[in-house]
C-alpha cells in the first residue's frame, strides 16, 4: 500500500476515494457523501476485491466462487492503468482511466462525466481489442462499486433499505422499499451465492422495472441512485463480496439478456451509459437530484420549456376509430378549453380494424372522404397545432407491404421472422428501413404540416434478431442503438417537431429515449382513480415537465369525476381527451378552467423539484399527495381516495417556522378546510368527499409566522 497512488475527489458533494497501485491495479474504493476515514486501514486482500471494471470474456476463468454473479471477471482482474485524462468540460469535470491487459490485448476507457451543481455522475466503458485474435465479450459493466455499506456502525441487515420502482402496463411508477433479508439477501458468510439481480429483456425497457433503483442507509441518512440509459436490454444485481455489499450496473449481458459481441481486432465497443448519484436524506432527496440531472442530459427543445397543452382523441373518447364528423366537434371543444395541440390517435389510416395491418400510414379515404388535410386544416384554423399517431418500428403481418419486402427489414431467428402480437418487428440497423421511416416522417411533416408526432410502440420483440449479429442480444442492441441515431437525425432535420415517446403507456421509460424525447406518455390507464395514482408517482421516474398524465373527463361523470381527472395531470403535462363536446357546461366549465390556471404555472413545472410530502403513492395508498417546489411558489396536490377519514395530516416541516399564504387554486370553489400546525409542521387538510381532488397553492414568505387558516365551500 505505501507504493499505492491515492486519488481522493469532492465533485459537486460526491466523495470519491480510488486507489492506483504500484502496478497500475485501479481500486474504486468509495462513492457517496462522506468517504469513511478507515479506507487505508482495509487489507489488501478486500481492497483488491473493489474493481474499477468488470469484463468477462469467452474462454476465460471467472475466477470467484461467485454462482450467477458477475464477479472474478477476467480479464477483468488483469487490466491496468497505462494512461488517465482529467479535464473540464461545458458540462463539468471529465475524468478517463485507461486500462489495458497485455495478455488479451483488450484496452478499457472507464469515463467518469461529473456535472456542475449535481452530485450524479455518468459512468460508461469503451473497450477496444488491441490483440491479434477476437475476443468474445460475455459481460462488461458500467457501474462495478463495492463496500456501498460501510458507511456507519449498524449492520446491513438493519440499516440498508433497497427501493425498487415495479413498472407494468395499467401500474407505472410503483415503488416497494424492502430490507435485504425480505428480498432473502441475508448475512450468512463473508459472501454468498444469492445476489438481487433486476434485468430487463426486449425492446421495451421499463415493463417489468423502470431502468433505475435506490439504496439508503437509514443510519446515516446518504443514499447512492442509479439509472440506466438504454432503449434495450439492461441488468443490475446487488449482493455481497468480502462482507460487503457491492453494486454492479450493466447494459446486457450473455447470462440474463442472450448478448454476446464478438469483439475484432481494431474494433470498438460501448457500454450503455449509467447514472450515479450520492445524496444525503432518502429517496426524495435521490429524485430531486436525478430530475435536475435529466434535465441537463435532454436535448435543448422549446416543448420543455413551453409545455403547451395537447388534446389527444385516444383515451376515454375515440378510442382509435377517428372520423372527419367526429373529429370536427371534439376540435372544436378541445380549442374552447384552450388546448394548444390536437393530436388525432390510432386509425387514421386505415378503414376498419387496423391492429395487424399497419405499416403503409397513408389516411383512410373511408375516414376522410375529402382528405386528412381537410382535418389537419380545421385543426390548425382554431389555432391549435396539429399531430398524428404513429408506430414507425413496426409492421402488420396483414400490411399489404410486408411480403413484399425482404426478412432482412424485420428481426429474425431460428431463420424465420419475429412476430409479436400480430407484428413484425422493424429492423433498424437496415439503411432500407430508415430510408422506409424517413418517408413517412417527411411526408407527416412537409406534406401533412404535422408538427406532433405521437410515436408509440405496442410490442417486445424479445431477445433479438440472429440476422447479421453475433448474438441475438447483439442484434438487438444494435438495432437500440440505430434507432436512437435515427431519432437524432429525425430532430436534426426538424428541431421544432415533438414526438411523444409511448410504449404502450410508460413500458419505455428510459433516458435514452428521454433524452431525446420530449414528452413520454405515462400509462394506458382508463380508470381516473388508478390513474391518480400513477401520476402522482410518475415525477419519481421523468421529469413532471416530460410526463404526459391523461385527463379524460367521462361521458357520464360527475362534478368530483371532473375535479380529479383534472388534477392527476396539472402537475405534469395535460394530455386532455374525452367526449368535451358532449358533456354538460358546468363539467366543462370545470376542464377549462383547470387548463386556465394550468397555464399561470407551468413555468414553474418546468423548473420546479418534485416531492411527496405522504411518501411515494402505491394503489393501497388511502391519502395521496403530490408536489411541485419552485423558489418561493409550492403547488401541492392532494387526493382523498378510499380513506374512511376525511381529514389527513400533510407533512410540510420545511415551512415551520416560516410565513406563508395558502389558497385552494382548482377547483376555486370546492369543499375543502386547513389548518395549520405549527408545532408539528403539517398542514391538516379535509375534504369531506372520497376520491377527490384538490390542488393547493403555497406562496412562502420570508418572515416567520406561525400558520395560516382557510376554508373554501
């Protein structure tokens, strides 16, 4: 150790301790907020054990007694330091380790891209062969950290809390925290074979887990947050090593995801890029962290700052069978409500049932006698700017195109195409098929005067493609990644168009895409109390300002039914649907006023920080609340589901002490009362009907005060 090189960081309030070895072996020893002080005094033996880099290759001995954990990778353990950068950047400090192993001839660039003002770094590996001979890569990581418990004196069982975001179709962005030994992860030995492992396979990423986790130390209040930025296949596992805990974060792999790459002499491979970030406080703290960390990584675009409010004819109205006579009074309501976009859904181009057909997106002459311009014109006459959906990544197995194209537009294995769900899936690595995509983009745009695009996704074509792959998971990774070239290019060549990401609601909510996109719709949910919860939870996920909530007041509904389909989504971005030309004028009275105030403040929803003053919401949950802070302006959302209560306490400590002004900002007139305790710092808030909403407005003042009083009938 005293030949050792000891490199310790403070980047933006994240602590990092790594350790260069004589020979150039780079130990990363520690990542969070406060490096413990007894690093040095760790021996040698479990110091070795804290890799920068774990990468496996065919032919090579996994060298651990490790079961289906990715540890004792070779070559792995061999590589060494040769070279190192350490620059600044437009976004902050850059740092490059550069590793080699001399008896692979495999060169390793481990990236480190910290941000200015936010303690999240970005992590990725680039690897090279620099031998004579191919190397098969079976596992590499982008994230490989060890001893994530050492921080306090309690033992891991007790202090450690692992939190997952469960992700499904109807059920986004629902959150269970678990100590280890619930998940069976027990301390047993100085290691074990049973590891935490959450992967996802396929082209939706999120429909299982979202792409991200978190991991908190209730004793010492810090907590490390992570999130995977990729469109594809992703694995993560947490388990123990030397009588750690370590953390080991990935792209796919060969074990979990069918990926394997066969890397050339001379060629290139990139892992999936990887966000940390160290906090201290829990899993709030962790989001609100990673939502200003989203932001910087999104490309720049007008639509996140504007957040313009878009009517979409999906959910709860039209449901996919638009026509130019009922287009025209739902066009109509949408611009008297004041919606600023009309996007006209599924079934524009097709006559009857469209499901296993799509593929041409040319407008129905059923549908639209006189043409779809005719419509799209109206759209843009009541000032409103004009959208179409679209599944541009596949093709129906009844679509008049797909047999006459070649199998090498589709994914293919076992030497026959994919079909999902009556589809077959795009493949676009083939320059013919973005060449096909970009037709259809251009004539949306230049031809239709699009200036929307809801671009959805309603299959997993699974493990991959076979055709001109290493592997079926390497198939699929690179069709990933050409996708996302192709969407760069799609926004280069039309910087001002906006494409929704959907995948059948939020089964691809990944920043890879969000990076790019930017809007994401959040889920397929029909059921507006459901639905309220999933949006109150969705800003622990996308930024509010990205997340697209449906508020879809019903044909026959009610006054409440109004209220809260209106506030699920006031918060985050309104996607406004329902029959509004058919419901009574008090209801839409109620829409309009909504979207009224929903322009006063969404400047602040697009800078704002999210927080949960009740916690993060599941569908147990029988009070829910959801929060925007933005300076001195705090907008709070509060809902009574199925409480036998009708009063709830809402935890606001940060204002004790403080002045402050309450007010009831939707609906202006409603039932609901508060008080302020002062002592406790919550705000007791009661609203007298179930399953109701309301939206609160909190204006802060400097000057202390003890509390405020209102009630609003």
């Amino acid at each position: 150790m005293k030949d050792s090189r000891w490199i310790e960081m403070n980047e933006n309030g994240m602590e990092l301790v790594l350790e260069v070895t004589a020979i150039g072996d780079v130990r990363l020893l520690y990542v969070g907020t406060a490096a413990p002080t007894d690093l040095r005094e760790l021996p040698e033996k479990i110091r070795s054990k804290y890799r920068l880099l774990e990468v496996h290759a065919s032919g090579e001995n996994q060298d651990d007694h490790h079961g289906s954990k990715h540890t004792g990778t070779l070559p792995g353990k061999r590589m060494l330091l040769f070279n190192e950068e350490d620059y600044q950047n437009e976004y902050g400090r850059k740092m490059a380790w550069h590793l080699r192993d001399e008896q692979a001839g495999l060169i390793a660039k481990c990236h480190f891209q910290f941000y200015d003002g936010i303690p999240v770094l970005r992590t990725w590996t680039e690897l090279e062969n620099s031998g004579e001979a191919p190397i098969g890569l079976e596992y590499i990581s982008s994230l490989a950290l060890y001893g994530i418990d050492r921080e306090g004196s309690w033992s891991r069982d007790k202090k450690m809390r692992l939190h997952i975001p469960h992700n499904t179709w109807y059920g986004e962005a629902q959150w269970r925290h678990y100590r280890l030994p619930e998940l069976g992860l027990e301390k047993v030995n100085e290691f074990s074979m049973k590891r935490l492992s959450f992967s996802s396979t396929g082209t939706w990423s999120s429909s299982q887990f979202a792409p991200m986790g978190f991991i908190e130390n209730e004793e010492t209040h810090t907590g490390l947050v992570w999130q995977i930025e990729h469109n594809g296949s992703w694995h993560w596992e947490l388990s123990d090593m030397a009588d750690q805990l370590y953390l080991q974060v990935s792209g796919p792999t060969e074990n979990e995801n069918h990926w394997w790459k066969e890397l050339e002499p001379g060629e290139n491979f990139v892992s999936v890029p990887v966000a940390l970030g160290a906090v201290k406080g829990g899993i709030q703290e962790a989001i609100a962290e990673i939502t200003r960390y989203r932001r910087v990584i999104r490309r720049a675009n007008d639509d996140n700052v504007n957040l313009p409010v878009i009517f979409n004819d999906y959910m709860n109205c039209l449901f996919g069978e638009p026509t130019r006579e009922a287009l025209f009074p739902l066009i109509d309501a949408a611009a008297a409500a004041g919606c600023e976009y009309y996007c006209i859904d599924c079934g524009w181009y097709s006559d009857g049932e469209w499901w296993d057909g799509v593929g041409t997106w040319l407008p129905s002459i059923k549908r639209f006698p006189n043409g779809i311009g005719e419509v799209l014109n109206y759209i843009r006459r009541k000032g409103m700017v004009a959208g179409l959906w679209l599944e541009i990544e596949v093709m129906g197995i009844h679509c008049s195109l797909a047999d006459k194209l070649p199998d090498e537009w589709f994914f293919i294995r076992h030497g026959k195409r994919v079909i999902d769900h009556a589809r077959y899936q795009l493949d676009f690595r083939n320059p013919d098929v973005r060449a096909y995509a970009n037709l259809v983009i251009d004539r949306l745009v230049s031809e239709y005067g699009v200036g929307y695009i809801k671009m959805d996704y309603n299959i997993n074509a699974g493990i991959g493609t076979e055709y001109n792959a290493d592997s079926v998971g390497d198939g699929l990774m690179e069709h990933n990644r050409a996708y996302i070239r192709w969407i760069d290019e799609i926004f280069e060549r039309y910087p001002k168009l906006v494409i929704e990401n959907c995948g059948s609601g939020g089964m691809r909510l990944d920043y890879a895409l969000l990076s790019r996109h930017s809007i994401q719709s959040t889920s397929d949910q029909t059921d507006y109390i459901k639905n309220a919860v999933i949006a109150a939870a969705s800003a622990s996920l996308v930024t509010p300002e990205q997340a697209a909530v449906w508020s879809y007041p019903l044909r026959e509904g009610d006054r409440e039914e109004v209220i809260m389909n209106m506030v699920n989504s006031m918060l985050l971005r309104i996607h406004q649907s329902g029959h509004l030309a058919e419901i009574s004028s008090e209801r839409f009275a109620l829409v309009k006023e909504a979207i009224d105030y929903y322009k006063q403040i969404r400047s602040h929803i697009a800078t704002g920080l999210p927080f949960w003053p009740m916690g993060l919401p599941n569908f147990e949950s029988p009070w829910v609340s959801f929060g925007i802070r933005s300076g001195g302006t705090w907008l709070l959302a509060v809902w009574r589901m199925d409480s036998l209560m009708d009063s709830v306490n809402v935890p606001l400590p940060e204002l004790k002490g403080r002045s402050f002004n309450v007010k009831l900002a939707y609906p202006s007139e409603g039932d609901v009362s508060w008080t302020w305790d002062a002592h406790e710092g919550h705000l007791r808030l009661t609203i007298p009907t179930s399953y109701a909403a309301r939206l609160i407005e909190i204006t802060v003042e400097p000057a202390s005060d003890l509390g405020s009083e209102h009630r609003s009938d």
